[in-house]
C-alpha cells in the first residue's frame, strides 16, 4: 500500500459509469479527483483541478490542448479518454511533452454501428414525420401515396471509411438486400471482401450512392468533406447518415442541401456544437433526424467503456503496457 504522499494524483472530468471508478479506487495508488457532475467540468474548473496530476481520465467533449497540458505541469504521464475517438485531444502537444494516451477502440464498434443502422432506417423510412402524424391526427386512412420513402433492398451504399466501425456497418447492412458496397478512405482495405465493398473514390461513391454513410475520423484531411461541392454530387433521392464527428459536415451547406430537395433526408447522431441549439435550422426540416450523439450509448458498452478508459490509465501510470494504447 502507498503512503498518502506516495499516492499518484489522477483527474477525473466527469462522473463515469462506477466499472472504471471502482478499478481506479481498488488499484490502492490514485488519489482521486472528481468533477462529480453529468455536465462537463468548466474549462476553468479543468485547469484548476488537473495541476499536478499524474493521470487525467477525460472524455471527447473536453479539449485537451496545450493548456491544460501546461496547467497540469510536469508530472503528467498519461492521458485516457473515454472514447474511440481522440479529435479533441492536441495530439503534437502531447507528444511533445512525451505523455501516453490510452483510447476505447473496439468496444463500442457493435453498439456505434447498430446505432448507425437505427439511425439509417429511421431517416429513410421517415419515422419520426410517421410518429407524429399518428399523434397528430394527421393519420385519416392508408394511403398509397403517404409517407413513401426509399429503402435498402436493391440499393448501393456507399461508405466513407471503412474503419473498424464502418465494417461493422457495413456487415449489419448488406443483408437487407444492398445491391453494391463502396467505400472509399486512404487505401483499400482486404477485410472489405467480407462485404464485397468496392474501393472508389469519394466522386464516384458520392455520385453512385443512395446512402452516404460516414464513419471516418475527423482529421484536417476530413474537416468540412461533406460540404456543398460533395451534397451537389449525390443523387435527388440520397440520404446521408452521419456517425462519426459534426465538423465532418459543413451544416449551412447540409440545410442547403436538405431545403432544396438536392438529397433526400439526413440522419446525424453528432453535430457541431453539440449539443445543437434547439432553435438550429437543422431542426426544423422534416427531412433531418438528429440524435444526441448515443452511438455507443448502452449500457454494458459505457461499462467496458469505463473498464478499459481505468485500465489504460492504470497502466499509464505504472508505466506498463495499456490495454488500448494510441500510437501517437
Ligand atoms: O469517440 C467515441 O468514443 C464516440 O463518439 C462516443 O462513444
């Protein structure tokens, strides 16, 4: 057991589900530090609590830059967000200062890409519009000509990054009847025979695809990608899904787009900001279903979720080898 003095300071940004909270007390070696809210911890809050830490366990929604990084000083040695994705972490700076960063990859690949399904089929058989005319009143009889929509059975889906989740996707897409499987990313991918996915590029997949589905990581290279050049090329009758990251999206241009009848409908369960101000003009298209970002939102995937983001700092902080280490 370790004197108090010996203990390794750790930074908590949030309540986390009590799996991960429950490793970092057992382990005997963290004196703990909690922003116990379900609200993010206020950036002056951030920089106040993390000075001196050892450790830092933070999620996607707080960023992590050079400030924090100088506000937490010298002892810093590990970094573990709760999350697969790291977009929101100053990358460069970490490495710089020689900090480890543990990440939750695979975990929530089957909970992100059933999301991604529910969130498909929601958009394109227009399930909210169908709710509300039920409870509206707006339901009178059957009619042949109501609320028709576009479905899966014959059509070509197109999938920019064919990543861990996008295969995912993928698989759980192909047996309702997906006639071709493109995707496009920075090189073609031998698991996508799996899913007999052709590798395109993003014109021809944009062009040829009645779902756009978007599942990369937001990096420089795919910030603003979907934008007004992207949303002239798709088909009248397209629908976009997007999963991954809101600043992969030029919004004004996703309105324009979805007011003008140029693509069908879109489905986004990320935004920029999110959350979304509930007066946004994303919000008040019929066409667009938006989501508060619950891709991995079950139960036992936030559990293991938890469980590895406490694992990864553990082992960051004993100087061994993480469960999910980024290589940075
Ligand atoms: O990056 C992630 O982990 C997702 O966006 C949320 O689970």
């Amino acid at each position: 057991m370790m004197s108090a003095q010996q203990m390794l300071k750790v930074y908590v940004t949030r309540r986390i589900p009590q799996e991960g909270m429950k490793l970092l007390q057992k382990a005997g070696i963290c004196n703990l530090s909690v922003w116990d809210s379900d609200e993010p911890v206020p950036r002056a809050e951030l920089l106040k609590g993390v000075a001196g830490a050892h450790g830092l366990l933070c999620l996607l929604s707080d960023k992590i830059d050079a400030e924090v990084l100088d506000a937490a000083g010298p002892n810093l040695k590990v970094i573990s967000t709760l999350s697969v994705g790291f977009d929101h972490l100053a990358i460069d700076e970490i490495k710089k200062r020689g900090i480890r960063v543990g990440y939750t990859p695979d975990v929530l690949t089957d909970a992100t890409a059933e999301l991604t399904v529910a969130l498909l089929l929601t958009t394109c058989r227009r399930l909210p519009e169908g709710v509300e005319e039920v409870k509206n009143g707006g339901w009178s009889t059957w009619k042949p000509l109501w609320l028709c929509s576009y479905g899966l059975s014959g059509s070509t889906v197109g999938v920019i990054g064919l990543g861990r989740i996008g295969l995912a996707i993928a698989r759980r897409l192909k047996p309702f009847g997906v006639k071709r499987l493109l995707y496009t990313g920075r090189q073609p991918k031998p698991q996508a025979q799996e899913v007999d996915g052709e590798y395109v590029p993003l014109d021809t997949l944009v062009r040829e695809s009645d779902f756009v589905v978007v599942s990369c990581s937001l990096t420089p290279d795919t910030q603003g990608l979907c934008d007004k050049t992207f949303f002239s090329k798709m088909k009248k009758t397209s629908v976009f899904i997007n999963t991954s990251r809101g600043a992969v999206v030029n919004q004004e241009d996703l309105f324009g787009a979805l007011s003008s009848g140029q693509i069908a409908a879109a489905g986004l369960d990320v935004t920029t900001p999110e959350p979304l101000p509930t007066d946004h003009p994303l919000l008040s298209l019929k066409n667009c279903v938006v989501l508060p970002h619950i891709g991995s939102a079950t139960y036992s995937t936030r559990g293991v979720m938890s469980e590895l983001t406490a694992n990864n700092l553990l082992a960051g902080l004993t100087g061994s080898e993480m469960p999910s280490e980024l290589k940075l």
